[in-house]
C-alpha cells in the first residue's frame, strides 16, 4: 500500500470543497425581506415556508431578512415590483401611496373577524386586488388578515369622543381620516418606531395589530390596552407576496413546492392570528396594562363615524372607488 500523503489529502478536500460551493452556487437563492422580529407571527410564515422549501431539496433557497435589515418598513413594495426584492410580507397597505385601491385593505369596520377575512381572501373583491399586483409584477402566496387594537399611554379608548386631543401613530390612511375625525392628531411612522414615540411621549395612543403590539413589547409603554376581542375594528390584509416575474422563472418542481408551502402557511397564519388576539391579552395584563373591550354600541359609534369619514373620502378619491367598497361589502 502506498503510504497516505498530506498533500494528496489538502488536493482532495479542496476538490470537495469546490464540488460543495458549485453545488451551493446552483440553488436559486430568494430573498424575503420583512420589518419584524423573528418572534413574530409573520416572520413564522416565512420561516415555515423557508423551512419547507429546504427540506423539498429542488435547488431553492429563501433567505430571510427580519426587523427591516434589508429594505426600510415602508419601501419595500417598490423593490419587489422592480425585482429588487423577490419576497416579502407586507401590509399591503403600505402601498397605497402608488395604488389607492390597497388602503381598502385597512378600513374600519370592513372586516368583521378573522373567518369573514377569510372569505374576503377568496372573494372578487380579492381577485380585483390581485389583478392590480400582477400589473404591477407581483403575486400573492400567502393571504393574511391579521386583527388589532388601541393602546394608550393614559385613559382607555373605547369610544369615538376618547381620542380627543391626544397624538396617535394609526395604520393606513383610512384609519388616519376616521381618528382626525374624532379629534385626534395624526403622527405616521412606521412599526418600528412606535415604541420610541412612546417612550418619548412623541405619541399618546397608538392602533396596530395584536402582534405588533407584543413583538415590539408595546406593554413596557402602554397604561391601558384595548384589544381585538368581540369587537374588532381593525383588520389589516397583511400578505406574503412574491415578484411574479421571478416566480414563474422557477423551475415546475420549485413553484410547486414554494406554492403547497404556502398554502400550508396561509392556513397556520389564519389560526395563528386568532391565537395571538387572546395571547396579547395575557401579555398585557401580566405587565400590569389595565385591559378595556368595546362594547356594540361602542362599535356602532366608530363604524358611523368610519362610514362619514374614511368610506366617504375613499370613494370620494379613488376611481372606482364604490363599486370595489361595494364588492367588499357584499362579502358577509
């Protein structure tokens, strides 16, 4: 036997080691940006879809980019439409400012709970919206209502007649109309930085989803917290989108893997969500947030005022703006 030599090992640990690198080099790497911790319910349906994509072997890869280190919260509808970004999950109405229709996605009162989300998702109201993204070269994998509430650094809000005189930072220009209505001062700013305008008294209240609430440890803020419970006001469309253009680049093998994965994630992010409206209830009261429901009265007062101020004015701005209100209106 011919004695083993050192030499001979390094020549075949680099041959390996090539063979390894242009094996990696061969999968088709997406990149998903996001603006929340990996804590959080919509970094969990990225992570599963991800997870499932690995597992399938077929030569893809989705790398995960959380807490907006990629993109910035608000910019990254662009990105994605120019193929700068190949997946993200998104308030899709963060894209309002280019496609006005997307701020229905947010409006007060529209969604009454997460099963009549659900069949939003899959109404023509949906398909209206999904029409609008491909023109703009980008598709849904994964539908996502998530719902929310109020917080306040000092009295409850239940009511219409509470916000006024205090500064709130509220999701989506519907919700922006319907509490300048009722008095308050509007403050926009992205998730990430609802915390720091709390601790700064920059704001005074605060409306975002269940999950922001406790992803970016809001309680540590908050006095009072009213959550989505039988009463839910707010609902936003949060999806999982992709640029399209880069989805049908893929293989067959590959879209049909990343779209069962996402089929599996949409259903894990419905019962996720439900979950997570009781579970920011608990997180809150443990850190000593005096907790506050609205009642249907309650409710009834902010619809009226919703109807008198966002509805109105979304009609009022956006062509087609009744008959696409009408279409999410007549989903029951």
């Amino acid at each position: 036997m011919k004695p083993f030599k050192p030499a001979a090992l390094a020549a075949a640990s680099a041959v390996a080691l090539g063979l390894f690198a242009a094996a990696a080099d061969a999968n088709t790497v997406l990149r998903l940006s996001h603006q929340w911790s990996t804590a959080d319910v919509r970094h969990q349906v990225a992570q599963m879809i991800a997870d499932e994509v690995a597992e399938a072997d077929v030569g893809l890869e989705i790398r995960i980019f959380p807490s907006a280190s990629l993109f910035a919260a608000g910019e990254q509808y662009t990105p994605l439409t120019r193929g700068r970004l190949d997946m993200t999950v998104l308030p899709l109405s963060y894209a309002g400012g280019q496609r006005p229709e997307f701020n229905l996605t947010l409006m007060p009162g529209l969604v009454q709970n997460h099963e009549h989300g659900a069949r939003l998702n899959a109404s023509p109201f949906m398909e209206h919206l999904e029409g609008l993204m491909a023109e703009d070269d980008v598709m849904v994998l994964v539908h996502g209502y998530l719902a929310g509430g109020f917080g306040s650094t000092d009295e409850c809000i239940t009511r219409p007649e509470h916000m006024e005189g205090r500064t709130i930072r509220a999701a989506g220009r519907a919700f922006e109309q319907m509490l300048a209505a009722a008095g308050a001062s509007i403050t926009s700013m992205p998730s990430t930085e609802i915390y720091n305008a709390l601790q700064t008294r920059v704001l005074t209240a605060v409306n975002t989803s269940s999950a922001s609430f406790v992803s970016f440890r809001l309680y540590e803020q908050l006095a009072c917290y009213t959550p989505a419970a039988d009463y839910a006001l707010w609902f936003m469309y949060q999806p999982l989108l992709m640029n399209k253009s880069r989805f049908e680049g893929l293989t067959e093998e590959q879209q049909e893997v990343l779209l069962a994965a996402s089929a599996r994630a949409e259903a894990f992010y419905l019962e996720e969500a439900k979950r997570q409206d009781a579970a920011s209830v608990e997180r809150f009261r443990e850190a000593g947030v005096e907790i506050a429901e609205m009642t249907s009265e309650d409710f009834a007062a902010w619809l009226e005022l919703a109807q008198a101020s966002a509805f109105a004015a979304f009609v009022e701005q956006v062509d087609g703006g009744q008959d696409l209100l009408d279409l999410a209106l007549s989903v029951e």
